[in-house]
C-alpha cells in the first residue's frame, strides 16, 4: 500500500514534464528512489540511517562501489595486523590508528598509488 502510494506520488510529481518518455522514466525513477529513500529513512534510527543510505547507495550505483571497497566499509573482511609492515606512514596516523591504516591500505591500494 505504502509503495503504490509513493508510486502515485512521484507519477503526479512528473506529470507536467514536456520531455520525451525516456527521459520521463528515467526521472520518474530517480524521483521514486527519492521518495522511497526519505520514506524508509525517516522511520530509522538515527544509527541506522548511515548504513541504510551506504546499502541505498552500493545497491543503486554498483559501478561505484568494487567489491574490494564494499568489504572494507562493511567490516566483511578480517585483517590481521603486521607490526613489522609500514612502519613508515604518515606523520598524520596516530599510533593508535596504525593499524586501522594498515587494513585501509591492504585493502583499498588502488587509494595510495601515486598519479
């Protein structure tokens, strides 16, 4: 009931465009998932709603986001700290940090290759 209401919404939202179809639909789409979006968020914990808006986004632009990334920011992979690797970070990574740093770089090295 609820989706077929924001359905309706984002068709009266859209209806006044003088574009051709495609472009209607793919505005349609885009006003849906709006919708849809502020919806379901709304009704979150404020906790929760981070994670909600990754899921939201790692499902709708898959092309952003590799599998190497998803599972770093999703915590879906296990690290284990080498002490004796990269003792040579920058100045800016708290000793406490390290580590953190560490699976950062392991995981994501496409981030510290150099242009």
């Amino acid at each position: 009931a609820v989706f077929i209401r924001l359905f309706m919404e984002a068709l009266n939202i859209e209806k006044d465009s003088g574009k051709d179809p495609t472009e209607k639909i793919v505005d349609l789409a885009h006003t849906l998932q709006v919708l849809v979006f502020n919806y379901v968020s709304r009704a979150l914990f404020k906790e929760d709603r981070l994670v909600f808006g990754l899921h939201m986004a790692a499902g709708l632009c898959t092309e952003e986001f590799p599998p190497a990334e998803w599972d770093f920011f999703m915590n879906a992979n296990t690290f284990v700290v080498d002490e004796t690797a990269d003792k040579n970070a920058p100045a800016w990574v708290d000793i406490d940090s390290l580590a953190a740093y560490q699976q950062l770089k392991s995981s994501l090295s496409s981030l510290f290759e150099k242009p």
